[in-house]
C-alpha cells in the first residue's frame, strides 16, 4: 500500500509505502508524525464508519431518542405504565422486529400511541419530529456519504480542525495498492470530500501509541471524550475532560481484555514472554485497584512509580495480549525512543522487526540514530530488506526514496558539533 499526501498537516508533499516496516526519520516540527496521523484516521473513518454513528440504523436510533425524551416531558398521565408503554414505542429493538419494509405500520402505530398518551399541544412538535424519521427510514443507505462524514469527523478531531498546511487552501491525499487507487480524497478549506471510486483497504483496524505516559492518566482518561464521543455527539457537558481521538482509543483498548483470547500464532506468545523478560514482570489493567498496575515477584507496584520504559514494553504487551496487533492492524509509533536507554532501544527495535517479520505492519517515527540503526541492523537479520523502507522528513516534504544515508547524516550533525569542540579545546590548549 502507498499513501500519497499534499498540503496537510505540516507536509507540503509526502510519498510513503507501508509494506512491512515504515520509518520516517527526521529532526522536530518535520511533518515525520503527519502520515502517521492520516492513516490512522483513514482506517478508523473507511473501516468503522458506523462506530461514528453514521449507519442509517444509528440515525434512526438517535430520532427514536429525542421522540423519548420529548415524549416522556409531555406525557398526559405520569403513572409508570404510561412511561414503560412510551419507552417501549421508542426503542430501536421495535423498529428491528417490525423492518424497514413494514415501517408505515410501525409510524402509524407510533401516532396513535403518541396521540393517545400525549398532550395535544405537543404534537407540532412531535410531527416535525416524526417528519425526520419518516425521511430518515425511507432514505436510502448512503455508505459513501457516511465514510466521508466520518472522515470529516476523525480528521477535525486529530487536527483540531487545521487539516490544511498553514496558509493553503487545497490538498489531497490518495492511497494506493500498487497502481489501483483505494481512496481519493480532496481537501478544500480543511473540508473533506471522498472521491467517488473507492476499493476495499485491506488493513481493519489502527493504534497510534503518542507516549508510555497514558498509562499515568488513568483517572483524567476513564472520564475523558474526544470530540468525536458517540453517546455525547449532541452535546458538550461542562466539566468532561476531552482529548485527541487516538490517544482515547489507545486508552479503551489499553484497558479491554478477552479472557477467552488464546494467541492464534506462536510468536505472539514469544513476544509476550520476551517482554515479561525484558521488564521482569508484566503491566496489567487491575479491576480492584480500577488502575493499571505492573506485577513484579508477585507483588503489585503503582503504575505511577513505574519506570516511564517499562510501560513503553507494557503497552505492546497488552497490546498483543487483546489481540489489537494483528495481521489486519497498524501499529504506529510516535518517537518511541523516547523515554527509552539505548540498550532498551535495540531491545524494543527487536520486537517491531519480529512483528514485522510476522506480517504486522508498523510505522516507526523517530529521530534517534540508536533506534534507526537497530530496526535496519535487526530488519536485515530478518531478512526483512524488501519490506523494510526508511524515509527523511526535511523541510516539510518525503520523498519516495530510500534514505538510510542522508537519516545517518542529519541526525548525526549533534555529534560532528562534539568533534568540534573538542578540536577547539585540543586546539586551544
């Protein structure tokens, strides 16, 4: 798969392939965490559009909401059978047993029931109401319009609505398997419009990890909404946290667990094991202690008095353990050096290139020689050459280009400062 952007984020032109290994290399304010970010909101947005309540069935659902409410304000007689008959009229669970092609006699049901319970002066109301519905049921699906409301959506919640390279006003990104194009999309004015054609992606699902430091915010996070919170689309409750969209989705599947899940393929099981080694313990969500802890000889520590590199391997091992790195998942990692000691950076470069070895995608954003030359030195021993592909961020453009050397040489540039100074000192003395 290749992804090809113009003008968005801090990228002016940015060509990237994600087969395998994807690094992107680069000194700050580059644009290196840019395609990162846009992939994980195309997957989200084509593959779980209905999860943004975008489906024709969660429209309906929403009015039968608002018809309930109302209703229950309204209601003639307020004794209980009265309320327990209107929140029977208005759950979906009855629009579902009746069907789409029976919806006539499920409204005209509706009325009556509402004209009986009801106070008179409130049915204008109820009539605007019933009007949507009536619209809604006999629309048809749109899946194409729903994809492009939710991408809309992802893309204005990661880019706090600033899609756009500053001082543009048109942009575009296309995915690519080989020549067949997947998706094209248009940006004019930070709008987003999804071109007509679209192909099937194969990759399902997206995790982009930020920093290890989720794993302190437990309290803030459990509270916390992105914009793009489905049960309070309508409304913005005062004194509710919010947050970027993909560090609330890392936080839930940090904290969802299978307990049925047993590992499909043996090398999720050694991965797991080889980060229990690597930490002496593992980080586990802890349901007494409504907090993330990390076990070690038996004992429970605080995940706030763990060392910031032990959660780093604690969320790739939860990860793995609910099944959310999988074959049909990308896995994105923002800087993950950081936080790290260079021998825990070979340590971690070790595990990407084993998952990518297994066929997981993973996207790798750094600017530390010691991670870049782990991943290529362990990416070879994998014999993972042709899956493996390392990109320069500069100035605000990637180039479809292998650049190993060129990374080498800019992130490099601190230490030839240090031979300088230390010419100047043997010089001067």
């Amino acid at each position: 798969m290749r992804i090809e952007l113009k003008n968005i984020g801090m990228l002016e032109k940015a060509i990237v392939k994600i087969d395998g290994l994807t690094v992107i290399a680069g000194e700050n304010d580059t644009g290196k965490s840019t395609v990162g970010k846009v992939l994980f909101c195309i997957i989200k947005a084509i593959s779980k559009y209905e999860d943004f309540r975008e489906s024709k069935m969660d429209k309906i659902e929403d009015i039968l909401e608002e018809l309930f409410f109302f209703a229950r304000r309204n209601i003639k007689n307020e004794d209980i059978k009265n309320y327990r008959t209107l929140k029977n009229i208005f759950h979906i669970r009855e629009y579902v047993q009746v069907g789409e092609k029976n919806s006539s006699e499920y409204i005209k049901k509706m009325t009556n029931q509402i004209n009986r319970l009801l106070e008179n002066d409130t049915n204008k109301n109820i009539e605007n109401l019933m009007e949507q519905l009536k619209h809604i049921i006999s629309t048809p699906e749109n899946k194409h319009k729903s994809m492009q409301n939710a991408l809309n959506k992802v893309f204005h919640s990661e880019f706090n609505s600033s899609i756009l390279k500053y001082g543009t006003k048109e942009g575009w990104i296309k995915l690519y398997d080989k020549k067949l194009l997947l998706l094209d999309i248009n940006i004019i004015e930070n709008k987003l419009k999804l071109g007509n054609n679209t192909e099937p992606i194969e990759i399902k699902e997206a995790t982009f990890i930020e920093t290890p430091l989720i794993l302190n915010n437990h309290d803030l996070l459990s509270r916390s909404q992105s914009i793009l919170d489905t049960k309070r689309r309508k409304s913005r409750l005062l004194g509710v946290p919010y947050t970027t969209f993909h560090t609330k989705d890392l936080f839930d599947k940090l904290k969802s667990r299978n307990f049925e899940f047993e590992f499909e393929f043996e090398f999720e099981n050694k991965i797991s094991e080889s980060i229990a080694s690597i930490i002496n313990g593992e980080i586990v969500y802890d349901d007494n202690e409504r907090d993330f802890v990390y076990i070690k000889n038996k004992q429970k520590i605080p995940i706030k008095n763990t060392a910031t590199g032990i959660k780093a391997f604690g969320i790739i091992q939860l990860l793995i353990n609910s099944d959310f790195i999988n074959r049909k998942s990308l896995l994105i990692l923002d800087e993950p050096e950081v936080h790290l000691h260079p021998k825990w950076q070979l340590k971690y470069a070790q595990i990407i290139a084993t998952l990518v070895k297994h066929d997981i995608p993973v996207m790798a954003n750094s600017h530390s020689p010691y991670m870049i030359e782990a991943l290529k030195r362990y990416s070879d021993k994998e014999n993972l050459e042709d899956k493996s592909n390392f990109y320069l961020a500069e100035s605000g453009i990637i180039e479809d280009k292998n650049k190993l050397s060129e990374i080498y040489e800019k992130l490099s540039e601190p230490y030839d400062e240090f031979e300088e100074m230390e010419s100047e000192r043997f010089s001067n003395g």
